[in-house]
C-alpha cells in the first residue's frame, strides 16, 4: 500500500517536473501542422518530377497584413494540412535580393530609392506590388490568378480549394463561393 502511494507520488512529481517542451510534443501534435513552405528553387525542382500547383505567397518582412495571414490564416491545422497536401507553398519575399530564373529568364533585384523590388515579384504581380498577395501558378509554372490582400482562413479556404479542383476551370467565383461547403470544422471565429 505504501508503496504504491510512493509511485503514484512520483509519477505526480515527476509530471510537475516535465518541461512544456514535453506536454507540447505529445499532447498537441496535432495542432503542429503548419505549411511546409518551400523556397522558389525547391518547387521548381519538384515540378519537375511530382507536377502540382504552386501557391506562391509574395511578402514583405515589413508588412504587418502578411505577419496577421501567417498568424491568423496559414496557422489554421485543417487549412495547412489542405494546403501541403494540394499546393507547393512558397514564400517569397518582394525583395529578395538574388537572381532567380523563371521561364528561361534572370529576374534581379532593383534597387529604388531605400528599399527595392525583385523584378520577379513585379512580373508575377503584374506590376502592382500589393502585399500580401497570394499568386497560384499551374502545374507548368503559368500564373492562373493573383489573389491581393489579407484573407481570413474561412475565406482562404474556399480560395485554395477553388483553384486546387480546377474550378477556376470550369465555374465562375461567384457561383462557386455561393455553393462551397465547408470540408473543415471551423470556429465562428474564422467567418
């Protein structure tokens, strides 16, 4: 009898002694799922071998809306996991300051006034240097739409799936936002 309050005393404090680290690890690993967002370079080189689209996030380390998407939209468990399983994520900073190669041509940073732009970003953008704005590419590196501005997961949600099933395609934005059914379990928060 003892010892076995001497064991359950233990295993108490034994608890009390674990790091967070510890509790975080095993008890919320689900909630650990976050977009494996990968470099330009990397989903080039995937395509090349698993053809899938690419959603491209151009940001800039200044820009308070993209931080609030990271924090409020892309931390979401059910909307990473949707994303990884149908996207290549990249982010890409508008001011990048190497060379990159897309479509056969070197796009470079340009220096303007203090702060600059990588002529990448102002190609896929098509000039108008928003952020965050959120460009889909196809499977063959062709840009199909630039979504500008802030989005809520709720919103994101009916975004990504509209491009990832081809609808884009086939129906019109409107007809498909006014049909879409949501495959998550979300919070009347995220509305």
């Amino acid at each position: 009898m003892k010892l076995t309050n001497l064991v359950l005393t233990s295993v108490f404090l034994a608890g009390l002694f674990m790091s967070p680290a510890a509790y975080t690890q095993q008890d919320y690993s689900e909630d650990s799922i976050k977009v494996d967002w990968i470099s330009w370079e990397e989903a080039i080189e995937k395509t090349k071998t698993a053809k899938k689209k690419i959603l491209l996030e151009v940001y800039t380390q200044r820009c308070t809306w993209c931080k609030r998407m990271d924090e409020q939209t892309f931390s979401k468990t059910e909307l990473a996991a949707y994303i990884n399983a149908n996207f290549y994520p990249v982010k890409f900073d508008a001011q990048f300051k190497e060379d990159i190669v897309y479509q056969n041509k070197t796009y470079r940073y340009v220096k303007n006034g203090m702060m600059g732009y990588h002529e990448l970003a102002a190609e896929i953008l098509g000039g108008r240097m928003s952020y965050p704005t959120i460009v889909f590419l196809d499977e063959e590196l062709n840009v199909i739409q630039a979504i500008v501005g802030f989005k809520s997961a709720a919103q994101f949600e009916v975004i990504t799936s509209y491009f990832a099933t081809d609808s884009y395609m086939k129906t019109p934005w409107s007809l498909y936002q006014k049909r879409y059914r949501s495959s998550f379990h979300q919070n009347a928060d995220d509305h």
